[in-house]
C-alpha cells in the first residue's frame, strides 16, 4: 500500500554531505517533504572483487554519518541495494513522488544512468531536476571562442581563472532548509554485509582542511617522505567535501594547489566532450602503438617487485592503502608505458580497483598524459628516469625504506635496464606514430 505522504526525493550519489549541496539546497528549496535516498548500484558493485572494497566501506561509513544527521533534524536516509530503475520503482511502489532532484554526473555510464531514470520518471509525470555541484565549472562553461573545448591545460586555466575572477563563488546552505525534510521514524538501514562487503578497517584520510599545509604546497608536493599534500581526492572523489569550500581556499593560501583543483575540471570536462577517452587514445594515432603487453612483467609492477625502489615503494604504497603520492603516480605511470612498453589501460584498470580515489576522468586523463597519448600530454620522448626521480625527490630514501622494509641497495635485480628501456621506447613510439604519415 502506498504511503499517502507525498514526498519529493534528494537521490545522494557523489556529494555525500549536507551542507553546500547543491542539488539538496534546491530540493529543500523547491519541494517540502524530501525524503534523501542513496542507491548502492549493483551494476557498479557487481564488477567489484574485493568484498573489502576500502571505496565501499567509505560510502557506508559517510552513510551511516549523514542518517545520523538527518536523524536530529527528524528525517532519516533511505538506503536501497539495487539497479537504479528497479530501486526507483521500489520507491514508487511504497511513496507519492512529486519530484526527483540530484546532482549532474559526467562519467558515460552516469550520463546513460541519469537519461534512463528521466525517461523512466516522465512515464510518471514526475520531474527530474539535476544540477552542477561537483566542478566549478563544467561542460560548455569554459570554451574557446569559437565554441569548441579546450585540449590544452594552460590556456583553458587561464580562461577558468578570469572567469571565476568575474563572478562570486556561490554556496548553497541547504542546513537552513531542513524543516522541508520529510519527517520519519528511522528507515530500516541495511549493514555493509547486507550489501555483500566487509568492513576494510582502514583508517581513512582526514576530511580537515589544514591550511599551513595547503599554504606550503608549492614546496612540498613533490616529496613523497614528507606530509605535504591534503590527502583530500577522496572527499572531493565522493563530495563529502565541497568543491567551492576548497576553491574559496585555494585562492586564498596557494595558487599551485588551486591548478590541481583546476586539472580536475579540465579531466572531468574531457571525459565529457569525448567519451571515447574511457577505451581510446585521446591522440587517435597512438592506438597504434606496438605495446609488449608482458604479462610476467605486468605482475611484477602490480606487486611491487620491478627491482626499481621508487617504483616499487609506489606500487607498494598503492597496494597496501589504495593512496600513492602524486610524484610517484606518474613515476610508476611512465615505466609502465615506457620502461616495460605495457598498454596504459592496463595500468589504468589496476589504479581503478585499488586506487581509494578513483575517478575516472582524473585516472583515465593522467594515465593518457603518463603515456603520451593524452591531451596536452608529456612528449612521448619524455622517459621519466626513476634513479634521477629518486635522487630529486627522495634522497634520503626515507620514502623507499617506508614500503620496502627489507631495503637494500640491491634487494632485487632491475626488470630492465633503464638505459635500454628507454631507447626501446623512444624507437617503438616513433615507428608506431610513423605509420600514420
């Protein structure tokens, strides 16, 4: 039996908080009576292997926080485990939906997702209203001036930063709407085992903003030894922080940590105006690269076991905390690509799994620039050598001898000799882009 209580519906799904909100200020704003639901969608954590999946069990602990929250306002979260049309109709069946409200998303699978539960809900004569709140700004909001997107970082930076300069920031206080959330005894919540996952206990990044350390990132994001990033991409990766929270900070303390927010837009702007990114070179012509693809030697980069520390302390880093320093990423990235001559989409499919912030157009656009394939990405003659990256950024091995307990200068043989690799690289790169002349 339907309940007679009309209710609108806030769907959560990669803005997992309540304050400046977006979607939910706009719900609040426009609907009373929003009941706030979350979908873990099976058609995601079905392809998962790991029933400790460190991503999942953040979502359920972000989870957990926000009905706690709604539950001192009165509300409560209504959770769902299932493909997102047959979850809608669920809801259908048990409440009188007058509209639907969530956040835009720009991954492919999302955007055919989203089209899928408008059509649906259009049957029903029930509204779906979606809006920006993960960028600053997105699709067609920052083109060239003769309409077509930007390829290129710099000159697109440029652009965002003067129009951001020409506007203010706005934030949404959702909090101050909460009498129009729908007023329920607790909603039976499901347990992470319901759902088919374990708990990983992982002690997850801080969601704090420390401002001493964003204000030094200039100088200390390249030393993977020392705490001198946010570790904040899994909040930004899930929303249980806000984006203009940080670009308000950013443009306050360093201009350096602002660029990376930016590159995050630009990557998420990519993925949208060519979706053929996800499975193809963003330069056509490298899909004919001569990859090597082997095998053996693709595992021993996966286990951290290359015979070259820094590579192995990232992929050990990786492997044990689902987190790699953002020098490192593009340290083991390059010999991957270059050093071992293995396809970057098999790298980037293990980052996928194990990384604690996957997102697809940040892991897909960095993976393509690692290999030279991407927009405005390094030059495919450009070799990152590990031993001179080490003695740059890690000269004391502080960082190495943190993940390989049993360091020693020669505690394994190298896969390849880097003077050798490289050549290999730079005459397999030629020749596969010659073809197309």
């Amino acid at each position: 039996m339907k309940n007679v209580k009309e209710v609108s519906i806030f769907w959560f799904r990669r803005d997992l908080r309540l304050h400046d909100n977006h979607g939910l200020y706009q719900a609040l704003k426009g609907s009373q009576n929003v009941l706030p639901i979350f979908i873990f969608d099976k058609n995601i954590l079905n392809k998962l292997t790991d029933r400790k999946d460190r991503r999942v069990h953040f979502i359920y602990k972000n989870l957990v926080s926000l009905n706690l929250e709604l539950q001192t306002e009165g509300s409560s979260l209504l959770v769902l485990h299932d493909e997102p049309l047959n979850a809608f109709k669920t809801i259908c069946d048990s409440y009188t939906i007058k509209n639907v409200y969530t956040n835009h998303d720009y991954e492919p699978y999302a955007i055919a997702r989203d089209k899928e539960i408008e059509e649906w809900l259009r049957t029903k004569h029930i509204p779906f209203h979606s809006f920006k709140d993960q960028v600053i700004f997105e699709k067609g909001e920052v083109m060239k001036a003769d309409g077509s997107p930007y390829t290129i970082f710099t000159p697109y930076s440029k652009v965002w930063k003067q129009k951001l300069d020409s506007i203010a920031i706005q934030t949404f206080p959702s909090n101050e709407l909460f009498s129009n959330l729908f007023k329920t005894e607790s909603i039976p919540f499901p347990s992470l085992s319901e759902i088919g996952f374990d708990t990983s206990h992982y002690e997850f990044p801080s969601i704090e903003v420390d401002k001493k350390l964003i204000s030094e990132y200039h100088l200390t994001r390249n030393f993977p030894a020392i705490n001198g990033t946010s570790l904040l991409s899994v909040h930004l990766r899930f929303g249980t922080v806000s984006i203009r929270n940080l670009v308000a900070v950013a443009r306050e303390l360093n201009e350096q940590w602002l660029n990376e927010l930016i590159w995050r837009d630009f990557f998420m702007m990519i993925l949208y105006h060519f979706p053929y990114v996800v499975n193809k070179s963003f330069k056509t012509n490298y899909e004919n690269i001569q990859w090597i693809n082997n095998e053996a030697e693709f595992k021993k980069w996966c286990d951290g076991e290359t015979g070259y520390p820094i590579v192995d302390a990232g992929m050990r880093e990786l492997n044990q905390t689902g987190l790699v320093h953002n020098r490192v990423r593009m340290i083991v990235a390059s010999f991957l690509t270059k050093h071992l001559l293995i396809d970057w989409r098999w790298g980037e499919a293990y980052f996928a799994e194990k990384l604690l912030d996957f997102e697809l157009s940040t892991n897909n656009g960095n993976w393509q620039w690692a290999a030279g394939c991407g927009c405005d990405a390094a030059p495919y003659f450009r070799v990152f050598n590990p031993y001179e990256q080490t003695k740059k950024f890690d000269a004391n091995m502080l960082y190495i001898k943190k993940w390989i307990m049993k360091f020693t200068p020669d505690y394994l043989p190298p896969i390849v000799e880097h003077d050798f690799a490289r050549k290999r690289a730079l005459e397999v790169y030629k020749n596969s882009l010659l073809k197309n002349f």
